[in-house]
C-alpha cells in the first residue's frame, strides 16, 4: 500500500501536549585513556547541546511535521527551567508549560562518544504536584483545548499525569469535545487512562499492564483486546522494537506492521516521534491504519540517528515514498533535515571524523557527479552532501527542472556508499547550511575558481580549506535534459 498522501494538511494540524517536560543535555566527546585516580574512563568534553526532552520531544516532533504545538506541563524555578523556557518558545509553539518554584527542572544530561551514549546523568523530583498546580494545569487545558485537533498526553511517571483526577479531567475534555485523545503510558497503572482513544505502549509495558505474556503474535493479540475492553478504548498501537508494531481497532483483527531493518544508533525518544506522528496524521484525517504506518516509518528513521533527534516533514516524505522500495531502507537514513544534521555532525566532529562537504542540484545523476562524489570522500572520513530544494532548483535551472524530485534526488545520492549524509536546503547557495555545519573540507569541481566557490571565506575563516577536483569531461544534467526533451526515448 502506498503511504504517499497530502502532507500539506499536516501543516493545519494543531495538537495540544500534556505532560512532563525535561531539558535534555548532551556532552559530546571522547574516551582515549583511564584515568589514574580510579579504574574509570577519562571523557574529554569538546561540545555541549541543549534540547526539549520529555514531553518537550513530542513538541519537536510536532513541529518538525509542520503542525503547530500547544504544551501544559511544569518546569522548576531554576537555571534549566529558564533554559527549558526558552527552548519552549517558538513560531509554532505556544508554551503554556507552568513554574513549579518547589521542584528542580527534570534533567537529563547524556554523555556521547563515537556515535554511543556512554552514561545517562538524571536530576529530578518525582512527585504528585499540589492542587494549586493541577488546578492551573486543568485551567489551561481546557483553554487550549479550544483549538486543539487532537491532545496528546506524554506521560513520563514524573507527577502531573500520575494525579488519576487531572488525566481523566483532559481525557474527559477531549470526548466531550469530540477531540482525539493519544495517551503515551508510563507504569502499571492504566486506569487513569480509561476513555482514551488510544494508548501506545511497547509490548514490555503491555505485558507488565495485562500480567501476560506477549511475545507471539497469538498472545499479543490476546492482550491487546483485554486491554481494550477494560479502558474502553477505540485505538490500541503497540510498539514492538525490530519486531514493529500491532495497531488494533475495536471489534477488528490486529494489524501487525513490519519494520525495516536499518543500523539502530540510539532509541532514545522513539517513543515520542510514533504519538506525534500518529496524532497528527490522524488529525490531518489520514485512515488509523495508515497513521500507524507512517509512525512506524517515523521511528525507523530517528532510531538511526545519535541522540534524541524528531522527526521531520522532509524525512517522513521520503521514507513514506519509498516504502517498500528498499528492503533494509539505508540509504533513507542518510537524508538529514539542516537541524538534524547540525547534531549528527557535532556527534562525528567529537569523534575524530574530518567532515568534507559538497552541493549541488544532482538533476539525473551521471559519472560526472559519481567521480566528483568518490573524489571528495577521499578528502576526509564523512562526506556531506548539501541538496538544492525542488524550489531552489527550479529558480537556478528554470521552470522545467528539477527532473526528478528532491526525495528522488536525495535517495539516489543515499544509496551511494561514499556519501554519509544528504541535507536538504531551500536557499539558492548552501552559504547558511555552510556557516552551521562548519565542515573541515569544501569541495568542489575544477570548473571553480577558489575565488567562486560559495563559502570559502566562511570555512577559511575558522582554519578549514577549499579543495578542488578535476572533472570527468563531456556530462552534464543541462546537456542530458536537452537530449532527453529533443529525442525523448520511446517504451
């Protein structure tokens, strides 16, 4: 079944959060020796990053569909919560999140070396909030609930969606307002969920829930619909790591999803990339059983990326369109948003990697490019590719170009092995894109001058170097186009 479909309206979408917010850390590094005063590694920092985490995640997500995010949660009156605030604002964000001046901002500080988290560093208070809190909290709820086309509750066992009475106060809101309820669980207790739409458990957590084991299909099933019947629910998706997901509906067999096997570098936030996806694809009306495919895609995509990464609009496109076309889908993990790009990029600058870069438009692909593409590689240990948007192209090369998409162009330059990452950019010159990823090496062909090349003061002015590369004679996209349009070839 094909997953292309109308993204556009995801750009309506307007989903309201719920949950517990966190400022989510990361020192980035490496491990070279132990140290002498204990038989413990030595971490020599080199960057640090700051993003939402928590219930915060599930907004990067949203907005990274290009939906707009309402969030009610607390954050302490501290140094993180100030930090956590500002990450809160933003275009499509409207931060209703509360200060709590009797807890510290939850924290979670995550220390990574060569691609793998080495340790995890949580500070945190957990704890029912007061009734003033849970009060102010309902109140704003119900505020945003006016605009909201769906709620989703993230729940991460830190307090506020513990309390059963503030739960089942949003749930209620969203029934009596006809508004989709999406609940991600934490612990055992599930009965403060009841009426919800649909909960999104792994099978771990539905196996501790239901007190049975999952591990066929037969018995995931079998969970699944008791499950169901006690919390009167519509929807019941189960993620199932390499295994997929089961999404059930009332009265209707279970659907089993499978995955797409790819290079998993870290799981940390899938959890929040399948409830975003799978409320604003619904949201934007989109069948539940297309939703749930579209999430599992979703997280087939952040799990192949270092560090809690969302999901974005350009990267769900492309796994959707060729969904099916490629068995182990490696070359869709290499197309990067410029946001996700910036943190992949710090993570192999901390190990080491000397980071090369190349642009262009890459209209029909020939060994022109393929030479130039293995010759840059040659350059360094990663090879960054910036790709000319559809728009961009069209502005350079006129109003019949591009040939082929940008999710065509960029999958085709992902199969290729010399080339570690894909980055999409919307301006006429990758100059932005160059100036955010600081690459050690800019490459391009001999047709250049030193002098022409776009961002060559930029990569000069931090010590990093031009290079360029002789060109194989007679390809080229604009002749080829030419040929094709004069001769077109006959099936």
């Amino acid at each position: 079944m094909s997953l292309c479909t109308d993204f556009a309206r995801f750009g309506h979408c307007r989903i309201l959060v719920v949950g517990d917010l966190m400022l989510d850390r990361y020192l980035w590094g490496e491990v070279e020796r132990i140290s002498p005063e204990a038989p413990v590694p030595v971490f020599r920092v080199k960057t640090r990053s700051e993003a939402r985490g928590g219930a915060g995640n599930v907004v990067s997500n949203l907005i990274g569909l290009g939906a707009a995010a309402s969030v009610v949660g607390l954050r302490g009156a501290d140094e993180a919560g100030r930090r956590l605030n500002r990450l809160l604002e933003g275009a499509q964000i409207k931060n209703l999140s509360i200060e709590s001046p009797g807890r510290p901002t939850t924290t979670k500080t995550r220390l990574v070396s060569g691609g793998q988290q080495l340790i995890r560093l949580d500070e945190e208070e957990i704890g029912l909030p007061g009734a003033d809190l849970l009060n102010e909290a309902l109140r704003r709820v119900e505020g945003a609930a006016n605009e909201a086309d769906a709620i989703i509750l993230s729940d991460y066992g830190k307090g506020l969606l513990q309390h059963g009475d503030l739960t089942q106060a949003v749930i209620a809101i969203g029934r009596r307002r006809g508004i989709p309820v999406f609940v991600d669980p934490k612990g055992r207790d599930w009965e403060r969920y009841r009426g919800a739409t649909c909960i999104t458990p792994n099978s771990r957590e539905l196996a501790a829930y239901d007190g049975a084991a999952c591990e066929t299909n037969e018995q995931l099933a079998a969970a699944m619909r008791q499950a169901m019947g006690r919390l009167d629910l519509a929807w019941l998706l189960v993620t199932r790591g390499a295994a997929g997901m089961c999404l059930m509906e009332k009265n209707n067999a279970p659907v089993f999803i499978a995955t797409q096997a790819r290079q998993v570098f870290d799981v940390s936030g899938a959890g929040d990339t399948v409830i975003a996806t799978l409320a604003v694809a619904v949201a934007a009306e989109i069948g539940v059983a297309d939703a749930a495919r579209l999430a599992n895609l979703a997280a087939g995509v952040v799990v192949s990326k270092v560090g809690t990464q969302p999901i974005h609009l350009f990267e769900l496109k492309t796994a959707a369109r060729n969904a099916g076309a490629a068995p182990n889908g490696r070359f869709q993990s290499k197309i990067f948003t410029r946001e996700s790009a910036l943190v992949q990029v710090e993570a192999w600058k901390a190990n080491g990697d000397k980071i090369v870069f190349t642009n262009g438009c890459f209209d029909l692909l020939h060994p022109g490019h393929i030479h130039l593409l293995h010759k840059a590689k040659e350059l360094g240990r990663r090879l960054v590719v910036g790709l000319n948007s559809d728009a961009s192209v069209t502005r350079l090369k006129g109003p019949n170009r591009p040939i082929l998409s940008e999710q065509d162009r960029g999958c085709i330059l992902g199969a290729l092995d010399c080339v570690d990452m894909v980055v999409l950019f919307e301006d006429d010159t990758p100059q932005r894109l160059i100036s955010a990823l600081k690459p050690d090496i800019l490459a391009k062909g001999a047709d250049y001058r030193p002098e022409q090349v776009v961002g060559r003061e930029i990569v000069e002015s931090y010590g990093g170097s031009v290079k360029l590369i002789e060109l194989l004679q007679g390809y080229s996209s604009t002749r080829l186009a030419r040929m094709l349009k004069a001769d077109p070839p006959h099936f």
